[in-house]
C-alpha cells in the first residue's frame, strides 16, 4: 500500500505511546517531532503537517490526557482522529442527479490512468444497479477511443463515439441525449489529458463543463507522483471547480503523502482509490478506516464488504457443514481458493488486518505462483481424485504432475499438507459434535 513506509514510522511511534503508563510535557514533544519527520518523509505538504502537528498538540495536552490512566492510548486515539480528519473526516460519497443521467466528466493529466478508472467506475456503478454509459471525449491521445472500447466489451457497458474528427464539446452534448433515449442513467465523460497542464487543455475542459453541466467532476490522479500531485489538484481545481479525486496506484509502493495533503490544500475530498490492475479494484475512499490502515490497526469493515460481495453465502454455509463432518475435498478448496482470488490480493487482504504491516507479511510465505500451482495440480486430476485424494498411487502422481506442469514433489507435497488439514478438521470436529468433552458451539472461519 501507498502508506507502508509512513505506517510503519507512524506504528512504532503509536505502539511506544500505547506503552507509556506516563507522558510528560517532553515526551509528547520528542514524539511529536518523530510523526513530523515522518509526515514530511512521505511527501506530505509543509504547512498540512504543520497544522496537524498543531491540532495533535493541542488536544493531547488537555487534562483529561495528562491526567489519564492511560494518557498513551488516548493520544494514539487523538493521533488517528487528526489523521481522519485530514484525509476528509467522513466518506465522501458520488452525487447522483435527482434527474438522470448523472454526469460524471472524468478530468487529470495523461497518464494518471483515467481511461481505465472510468471503466472501473462504471462496472462499480453497475454493480449498483445503475446503467453507466463511457464516452469517449479523447479525441488526441492515439488509441485512447479503441482503449475504452476494449474496456466496454470487457465489462458489458455501452461506449459512445463519434471518433476522432468531432470535437469533445459535440461528442459531450450527444452522448447525453443518446443517454436520454436509450435509458443510461449515468454518462461518464472520458475526457483529454495532456502531460502537462497548458491553456488549451484547460480551455477544451472548461467548455465540455459548460455544455455538459456534470454533476460530478472527478480528478484522477496518480499517486505515485508524489507532492506533484496538490500543484495539479490545485490548477484544476482552480480552473474547473471539481468535486472530487480519485486516487490511483494506491496499492504501490510510493510514499502517500499527496493523499495526507490533497483535502487539505484543495478542500475536495477523495472520492475513490485505485488498488490494482484488475477492473474491480476501485474502491468508495474511507478516512477512518484509511487512517486505521496507516496506524496498523487494520480495515476489517472493507474486508468484510468485500467477503460479502464476493462470497455466495449459502455456499459458505455448505462448506461449513463439510467441515464439520469432515468431509472438505479438493474441489472445495479449490473453489474456496478462487472466491479468495475474487476478494482481491492476498497480500491486500492481510493488510486489512489489524496489526498487519507489509514488514510482518515479509515473514509470511503467500506467493501467488504458489497458489496458481495449487490450482494446476488440482485441476489436472479426475473428479474422482479431488473427492478421495487416497487413490492417488504413484502413476497417478505422475501423470497429474505432468498434466500440471509440476514435479512428484509438488503433487506430494500439496496431498500432505491436505491429509494434515482434513486430520486436523476431523479432530475438530469430533470436539464440535461432543465426541471429546462437552458439547461446543465451535464454527469453523471461513478459510
């Protein structure tokens, strides 16, 4: 994630707080000069870390901190309330016209990934029951109209296009009445970057604005550009009056600081975040749980959103009664596995999870490779195999290797680890049913 280095500053400086039965005048002064450097070490503006340090002061010098059973965790509380605070305090949520469509004119330099954030918006919209309609505005960047196409056929959306002889205005102004009449409630305009921000740029922009009149008018921004990132929130801001950012390239490595200053210096929220490649991996921006994700105190609400959009729940329940018979099979893990692929990277997943930081994760051996592994060895075998694994003799063994792509070792080494999980579900569940002591109300996770 974007924030992993200032996180891990931020959480060592937390967890010594946390330990402090007492903190002087001093200490907090010493700790706070700590969360400045590292605030400024991830790109964050001056003057946001001024005033956050400020805000922070103020509050935790209060009597009722200092003179506190616990004065430690009521700064880190303090620390993380000023944190949400400065990444917009509340969700931000899209506005949707009160008469359709919606307008939503996608705007930011090239590059910054808008053509495909307009794609992942509108299959996030769609997900919602809305009828989004692309439209292709760019008319300059070389394969910008065919790109959005790929997306459209690949996310099932209508994409309008007047190709590239006809001006943006003109393309903006029919998308909307073809909007009209076809029953799309929603229209997002793709429109034109440039690699920097220039006159005509802005001009083009300003005059799609004043003939389309969108309801929303979404920055795109990529956050690996670092401080760069405010100078053009700014300028656009500026020319255009947006209502919002969305983030992209959150899931890199980069330093962050551009979404710790963006709400700040331009006062528009950070509307959506950018967390991967895939066309699902667009997500509504929370401060409080981004603030909690940055202090290692996880974002469990996001994951379970996202198990509960991925995950059939009666399926869930299904495999649960499996377990605990004991009768968990192959084919069950490997449809479990794919419905964790749905949920995103695992890595990700884990991340959400409180005090998980991507230096503990560096001792957790979860490798994609592995599980793609996992995936070839258990589909190269018979439906027969993956219900009873024990008439895999040694020709079998080979044969699914072979099949799969992978050596004895990898077939063996995946059945072992199986039987050990099947004899530990059975131990489980002999102590479930009462078999072994009193009878117990134990669930198994949903793994």
């Amino acid at each position: 994630m974007a924030f992993d280095g200032l996180g891990d500053k931020l959480q060592g400086i937390v967890k010594r707080m946390k330990g402090q039965g007492k903190i002087s005048e001093n200490d907090l002064k010493e700790m706070m000069r700590e969360v400045k450097v590292a605030l400024l070490e991830a790109d964050v503006n001056y003057k946001v870390v001024k005033q956050f340090i400020d805000n922070v002061k103020q509050r935790a010098l209060g009597e009722e901190v200092m003179e506190s059973l616990t004065p430690g965790q009521q700064i880190v509380k303090i620390v993380h309330d000023e944190l949400t605070q400065l990444l917009g305090g509340t969700q931000s949520k899209l506005i949707i016209a009160p008469k359709p469509p919606t307008v939503i004119m996608m705007v930011g330099l090239q590059g910054s990934g808008k053509t495909t954030t307009s794609g992942k918006l509108g299959k996030l919209l769609k997900k919602q029951g809305k009828r989004p309609l692309l439209t292709a505005c760019d008319i300059y960047r070389p394969a910008a109209i065919k790109q959005l196409q790929v997306l459209g056929e690949q996310l099932d959306i209508p994409v309008f296009t007047l190709g590239d002889q006809i001006s943006p205005v003109e393309i903006a102004r029919q998308a909307i009445e073809h909007a009209k009449s076809h029953g799309n409630d929603v229209v997002i305009l793709d429109t034109a970057g440039r690699l920097h921000i220039d006159e005509v740029l802005m001009e083009e922009l300003k005059n799609v604005k004043a003939e389309a009149q969108p309801t929303e008018i979404l920055l795109v921004i990529d956050s690996m550009v670092g401080q760069d990132a405010v100078n053009v929130a700014e300028s656009f801001n500026e020319l255009l009056d947006i209502t919002g950012v969305v983030l992209t390239k959150l899931d890199g490595d980069t330093r962050g600081g551009a979404a710790l200053s963006i709400k700040s210096i331009t006062g528009k929220p950070i509307k959506f975040a950018g967390m991967g490649e895939k066309l699902d991996a667009l997500e509504p921006f929370h401060p409080d749980r981004m603030a909690s994700r940055i202090l290692g105190m996880g974002d469990v609400l996001t994951l379970i959103e996202k198990a509960q959009e991925t995950v059939d729940a009666k399926r869930a329940e299904e495999l649960q009664k499996k377990m605990m018979k004991a009768e968990f099979t192959l084919e069950d893990y490997l449809e479990q596995m794919d419905q964790m692929k749905d949920m995103g990277s695992i890595n990700n997943m884990l991340e959400m999870m409180p005090g998980m930081s991507k230096n503990k994760l560096k001792d957790i051996n979860i490798s994609e490779k592995d599980m793609a592994q996992t995936r070839a060895i258990i589909q190269s075998m018979t439906a027969a195999e993956r219900r009873n694994p024990k008439i895999i003799n040694g020709s079998r063994r080979k044969r699914i290797a072979a099949g799969s792509g992978t050596r004895v070792q990898d077939v063996n080494r995946l059945l072992k680890q199986f039987e050990q999980a099947q004899g530990l579900l059975k131990h489980f569940a002999g102590m479930a049913s009462g078999k072994k002591g009193k009878k117990g109300k134990m669930r198994f996770p949903f793994m």
